[in-house]
C-alpha cells in the first residue's frame, strides 16, 4: 500500500468512525460517552479486601475490586465483558464510590447512577443495575466477611 491509499484508508476510517460517532451521540449523553471512551479505574486489583461478580440479566458479566480502610473505600476497580454502556457505569460507579463511607456507599441506586451520566436509553438501564449491584455486592461480602459494620468501623 502506498502513502496515498493509506491517506485513503485513514480517511475511510476517519468518516466511519464519525458515523459512529454520530450515531452514539444521538443515543447516549456526553458523559455516557466520555466514561466509555476513557474510562476510569479500569482493571483487576492484586490484592482486594473484597471482590464482587454478578452476571445480569443480559448475559454481561460486572467485577468489582474494593480496597477498604477505616470505613472508606480507598480504592476500587472495575472489569466488564459487556456493552459500552456497561463500561460507562462501571466507571462512573466507581468514580462515585472512591474515598467514601460505606454507610454512604450502601445509599447509592441505579437511579444516581443514571442520573450521574446524565440518562441511559431505557434499554441499557439494566447496565446501571449492574454496576451498582456488584458494588454493593461486592461490600456486603466485605462487611459479612469482617463481621460487620463495627469491624469496619474499628479497623485498618
Ligand atoms: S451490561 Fe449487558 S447490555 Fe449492557
């Protein structure tokens, strides 16, 4: 391929993916979009205090990784073989949970979720469900593991 088909080749791409970007943009907010497109904390964690895998209703499977100190989640991590959707709320979710409580953290719904990215298309709203039900999985196995919210309290 010589310089000028591969300027062509770039250009074909380039127009594809503004058509999908389009496309996206008519569906999903900015945010939904920007969390997909650089998500946050993003990965598998060595050592976690807690982790979490729920496989939702659509067949997608949500990990989470929790690191868990005085109360506070320190530091958590996400992984997901699902949608753009599911990686958008994977990392929003994440975003929201970092440095928090737990007390604060058990409060948070699908719906702040949602919210936070400014709406899903009703169809993906399951991928917010998902999310927050795997953090909040991913905390009750913590407390369930420590003996509960006084140890959580008391401890590390
Ligand atoms: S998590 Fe399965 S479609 Fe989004």
């Amino acid at each position: 391929m010589n310089g000028d088909n591969k300027s062509d080749f770039d250009k074909i791409v380039a127009s594809i993916q503004d058509d999908m970007d389009k496309e996206a943009e008519a569906i999903f907010s900015k945010k939904v979009i920007e969390e997909f497109k650089h998500p946050h904390n993003i990965g598998r964690m060595k050592d976690p205090d807690s982790v979490a895998v729920i496989t939702g209703s659509c067949g997608d499977t949500m990990e989470i990784f929790l690191k868990v100190k005085e109360n506070k989640i320190t530091d958590i991590l996400f992984m997901t073989d699902g949608c753009g959707s599911s990686i958008a709320c994977g990392s929003m979710v994440t975003r929201m949970v970092k440095g928090k409580a737990i007390n604060d953290v058990k409060k948070i719904t699908n719906i702040n979720l949602i919210d936070a990215l400014d709406g899903l298309p009703d169809e993906n709203k399951h991928c917010a469900k998902l999310a927050v039900d795997t953090v909040q999985k991913g905390i009750k196995d913590y407390l369930d593991k420590n003996g509960g919210e006084n140890y959580a309290r008391r401890s590390r």
